[in-house]
C-alpha cells in the first residue's frame, strides 16, 4: 500500500462514523487525544471481511499455481 494521506485518512475516518462502523471520543487533553472504536454494526462486518480475504487468497494460489 502507499502512503495515506492525513486528508485522506481524516476523510475516511468522518465517514465511517457517519456511517456508524466507528465511534469517536476526543479527550480534553493537550496534545489532543482522539480515540476511535468499531460499532456493533461494524463489527458485523468482520466475518464478511474474512471471507473476501480467504477467497481472495485462494484466488491468488490459483493465478500463481497457473503461472508456474
């Protein structure tokens, strides 16, 4: 993977809270502390996330096992 961004990474964390994956609690502390937390609704999507990797991964020994 490349280098994410603060823009980017800012952008993608308002949207999974928008999105109610994630919660977010800042700390009235100095320097800031801002502390992220899967939802119940996010962690659902776990066991999905799981089955795209196993499948992708079988994809790939497939696609290595034909090239060699």
């Amino acid at each position: 993977m490349g280098e994410v961004t603060q823009k980017m990474l800012t952008q993608t964390l308002r949207s999974l809270e928008e999105d109610k994956l994630i919660t977010r609690k800042v700390y009235p502390v100095v320097p800031p502390k801002v502390e992220y937390t899967i939802t119940e609704r996010g962690s659902k999507l776990i066991p999905i996330f799981a089955q795209l990797i196993d499948w992708g991964n079988e994809v790939a020994q497939q696609e290595n096992a034909t090239i060699e």
